[in-house]
C-alpha cells in the first residue's frame, strides 16, 4: 500500500512535518541521507553552536565575573577537548530524541539519498549503492539548506572552514579571520573570542547584521567590539593563499579599490546559506524554482506538481529551524485536509551571543520603507533591577506599534536573555496585542521582563523606572 506521505530531509521542517502528519492518521515514512535525523540544526547547526555559546560563556563568567559576586575559583583553564565531547553529548541527545519521536509515531525510516523518480514515486540510494522505491500519495520537500561558497576559496574544513568546521576545531585559533557579519560569523566569532583567539570580521555592506533593526546592529557592533571583536565593514576577502603556515586573506573594499593583507590561522566563511536541492531530480520532474534557486511554492507550499510540497531552508523565507517546523505542521495539517498556516509576521529571530539579540515583527527600517507610522517605547537595561544585580546591563528594550491603533509591529531586544524573553512579544504580535496591553499585564519583579513592560509603557510616555 502507497503512504500518504514521504518527507525528504529530517531536520526540523521534515522531522516534525512527519510527526504532524502521523498524529492526523497518515501513513508516513521519512528519508535520510545521513545517519542520523536532525538535518543541519541538530546536528551542525542550532544544537552544537548552542552548546559552545553556552560552554563558553560559562568559561568567560567564571574568568571575569565570578570574582566579582565574591567567588574565587582561580583562573578557569580550557579543556577544549571536554568541551567538544560535551557538545558532541548534546548532538546526540538530540537527534537520538527524534529517532525515538519518529518511531514512537510509527512512522518509517529509509535511509540514503532520496530522488524523486515521478510524482508519487521516490527512489532512495543507500551508501552501498543498493536502491528502494517507496510509493507515496504525497510528497515534502524538506532537504533544507548548504554553505554558501566564496569564489575561489576552498574550504577545507581544517583552516578555511564553513560553521561546520568552525564547531569542531581542534585548538584554539591565535587568530580567526570571520568573512561575514551575519548570525553565524557573530556567534561562532564570539565563541573562539571568549575561548581565547583574536577575531576579526569582514562585512561587505556597511552594518552588520543586514535584516535586523538598525539601532538594534549598532549598539550590538559597539558591545561585541567593547568585548574585542574588531571589524571591518564595507570590505570583501576576495582570495586567501593557504601556502604558508599562516592564511594570508586579501581583502578589498566592498566597493573595489586597493588590496590589503590579512594573516590569520583560520578563516570562518559565513555569507549565508543557499538551498540544497542536489539529487533530487526536481528538474526531471518539473518542479519550479525562484530566482534564487529556492523551490517556489505557493501560499500552501505546494510546488506547481501536483502532490508535491516544500518547506523550510529550501523555499523563500528566514533561513530559521522553528519557522521550518511550523511550515512541518502546516504542511502536514494541508495535506490531511485541514488549515494549516504560519504567520510570517510573528517569527522571533535570535542571536544567541552575550548579549543575545532576539527581535520580532518590523524594524525602524521596515516601518519607515512601507510608510507605517508608528510609535516608539524604549527601556534600558541599566534601569532594571534585575539586570543590576545580575551585572548584566547591556542593552535595551525597543517597542514599536502603530500610531494610529497602538497595535504592537515590532519589538527588539538587546540584552541577557533576550531570546527567551522575546517569546512575550511573539505572542503579543500573534494576537494583535497594543503596547497598552503589554504595559497593563503585570510582570513579575524583579525580572528582566520588566523591561518589555517599561518599554510597552514608555509608548505612550509613563514608563516609571525612566
Ligand atoms: P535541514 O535542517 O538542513 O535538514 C535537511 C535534511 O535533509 C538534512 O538532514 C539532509 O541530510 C537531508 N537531505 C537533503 N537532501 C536529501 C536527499 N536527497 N535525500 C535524503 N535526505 C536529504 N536556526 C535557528 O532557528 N536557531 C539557531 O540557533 C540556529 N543556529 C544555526 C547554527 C548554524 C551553525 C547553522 C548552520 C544554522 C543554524 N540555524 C539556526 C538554521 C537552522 O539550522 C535551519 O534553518 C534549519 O535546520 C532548517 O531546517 P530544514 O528542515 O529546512 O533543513
Ligand atoms: P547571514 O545571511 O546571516 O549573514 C551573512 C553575512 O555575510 C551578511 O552580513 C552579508 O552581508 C555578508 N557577506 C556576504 N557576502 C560577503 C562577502 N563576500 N564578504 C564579506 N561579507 C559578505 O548568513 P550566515 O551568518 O552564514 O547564516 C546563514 C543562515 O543560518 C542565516 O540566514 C540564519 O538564518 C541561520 N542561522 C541562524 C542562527 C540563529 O537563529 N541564531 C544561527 C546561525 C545561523
């Protein structure tokens, strides 16, 4: 008997598209080319980075400000090779927990790489070249995304590596050359500062972080710089000569102009993520792609073949693991025959540096670019109870809603915790809350998330603590 669905790829938007779809009574199979489920997130990407955001953080508290909460420990000392088990241990904690959800929903595993032979027909190559076809009435696409490359520039995952590399190195780099001041290049680059290397970021635009509030950026630039991050915006790596025992990068002003030479001992190439749709024969079988080689979809995430669905890094939108995950149950809800949806406007983005920063809905940029007038509320940390005793006041609180409805648009965040708290916000955009009630709920003291409120109630000017 034919299944109701196949999902190809079992990172977030595939593993729990499956589940979704099995919990509605459909008859389900996966299939993996790698050997574990998890894509990109458990296994390269969210999980581990997470995991050395973490460790490290703990490491540079424990060297800076333990002493000044009265708990002296010594200098802390790196086990590098510790830390990486430890990250190692939570990888596998994780993907052996979609193993488990997939089977505890009985749905089938085939593991290799899938190619779509005709609609309704997938074919599957395992390692040793053996082929099994499984027929099914449906079909998502859910192979996500790889590295972008720069052109000219091998990576070699030892010396110039992607974010995969950058997760595993062996010691601690003297200096890491980051290409790119986006998620990744910020994180990662703040990972091997805290555990000891020099780094320095080469941005092509003129800001970091392209996409996110601008004030947001700036003050974030200021604090990563204030920790010994150094960066040069306006400017591309253009080759890097791997010969000697040093990496010797040419970098250019993004407009052209004279090369300069940078040494490093490893470069970190994070421009971006590009859809990954190698093997799948979506060419053969018709499906249509965007201009940016993304499988277009429409507002169901059907392809233009019928019976055919993509979700996640490989179609349009924010390269992000839960928007992939509610495209999954959206997807799966469709194919069932139910509604499902996802609201683009309402998706937190996160960055999980110290300070994170976590924003949701609209920037400044966006609200001005579309002619929505707005009101702003701001907060600082400074002014939070908690966020002083913690010795943790970087950063503020930015609400904006509209001018006209106090509707809330957008709400960033800079601070500790601020992926966490932006939860808050998320919600509030989802249910079309005002600022008024935001500023109204209460907000258990002390906690950060007094900060949101005192922002909500800074819209309209009656902020206390300010
Ligand atoms: P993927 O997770 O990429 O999964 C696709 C799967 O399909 C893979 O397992 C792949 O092996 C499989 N596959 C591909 N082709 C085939 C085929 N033909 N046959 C069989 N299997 C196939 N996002 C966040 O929201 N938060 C974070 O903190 C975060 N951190 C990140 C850190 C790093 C270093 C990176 C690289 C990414 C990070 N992301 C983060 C982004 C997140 O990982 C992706 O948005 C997410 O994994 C996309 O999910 P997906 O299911 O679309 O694809
Ligand atoms: P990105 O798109 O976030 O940033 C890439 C940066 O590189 C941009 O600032 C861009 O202007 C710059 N750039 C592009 N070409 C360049 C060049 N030739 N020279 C110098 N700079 C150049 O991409 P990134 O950091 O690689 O991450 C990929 C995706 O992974 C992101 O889109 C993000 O959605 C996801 N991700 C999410 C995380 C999270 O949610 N916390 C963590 C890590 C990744």
């Amino acid at each position: 008997m034919p299944y109701d669905l196949v999902v190809i790829g079992t990172g977030p938007g595939g593993y729990v598209c499956a589940i979704r779809a099995a919990q509605l009574g459909l008859k389900t199979a996966v299939v993996e080319k790698e050997k574990t489920f998890g894509g990109t997130c458990l296994n390269i990407g969210c999980i581990p980075s997470k995991a050395l955001l973490h460790a490290s953080e703990l490491y540079e508290e424990a060297g800076h400000t333990f002493g000044k909460m009265g708990i002296r420990v010594g200098a802390p000392a790196l086990d590098l090779a510790a830390m990486m088990k430890f990250k190692d241990e939570g990888v596998d904690g994780n993907v052996k927990g979609v193993a488990f959800l997939l089977k505890k929903n009985k749905i089938d595993s085939f593991q290799g790489v899938g190619r779509i032979a005709a609609p309704g027909k997938i074919e599957v190559r395992s390692a040793d070249g053996k082929i099994e076809t499984a027929e099914t009435k449906n079909i998502v696409i859910a192979t996500g995304s790889d590295v972008a490359r720069l052109k000219g520039i091998e990576i070699d995952e030892q010396r110039i590596v992607s974010s995969t590399g950058a997760l595993a190195l062996a010691k601690v780099p003297e200096k890491l050359l980051v290409v790119g001041a986006g998620v990744i290049g910020l994180e990662l680059g703040s990972v091997w500062r805290r555990l000891g290397a020099q780094v320095e970021v080469v941005e092509f635009l003129d800001r970091i972080l392209p996409g996110m509030d601008l004030d947001v950026a700036r003050q974030f630039q200021r604090l990563l710089q204030r920790q010994g991050l150094t960066f040069r915006l306006s400017s591309k790596v253009t080759a890097i000569d791997a010969a000697g025992e040093k990496l010797k990068a040419s970098v250019e002003p993004a407009a052209g102009g004279t090369a300069e030479s940078i040494e490093a001992d490893v470069a970190l190439i994070a421009i971006g993520r590009v859809p990954y749709t190698q093997g799948l024969g979506l060419d053969a079988v018709g499906v249509k792609f965007d201009n940016k080689g993304r499988v277009a979809v429409d507002a169901h995430f059907a392809t233009n073949v019928p019976g055919i669905y993509a979700i996640g890094d490989v179609i349009a939108g924010p390269m992000l693991a839960h928007k992939a995950e509610d495209e999954g149950v959206a997807a799966a809800e469709i194919i069932a025959g139910r509604a499902g949806h996802v609201n683009y406007d309402a998706i937190p983005n996160v960055i999980y540096t110290f300070p994170e920063v976590a924003s949701v809905g609209r920037s400044e940029e966006e609200l001005k670019a579309a002619g929505i007038a707005y009101n702003t509320g701001r907060f600082p940390f400074t002014a939070n109870g908690r966020a002083k005793v913690n010795l943790t006041t970087d950063g503020f609180v930015k609400i904006l809603a509209d001018a006209k409805t106090d509707r809330v648009l957008g709400v960033h965040i800079v601070g500790a915790d601020a992926g966490t708290m932006i939860a808050e916000a998320a919600v509030a955009i989802e249910l079309g809350a005002s600022s008024e009630d935001i500023a109204r709920t209460s907000h258990a003291h002390p906690t950060l998330t007094e900060a949101i409120r005192e922002a909500a109630m800074a819209v309209e000017k009656w902020s206390i603590h300010m």
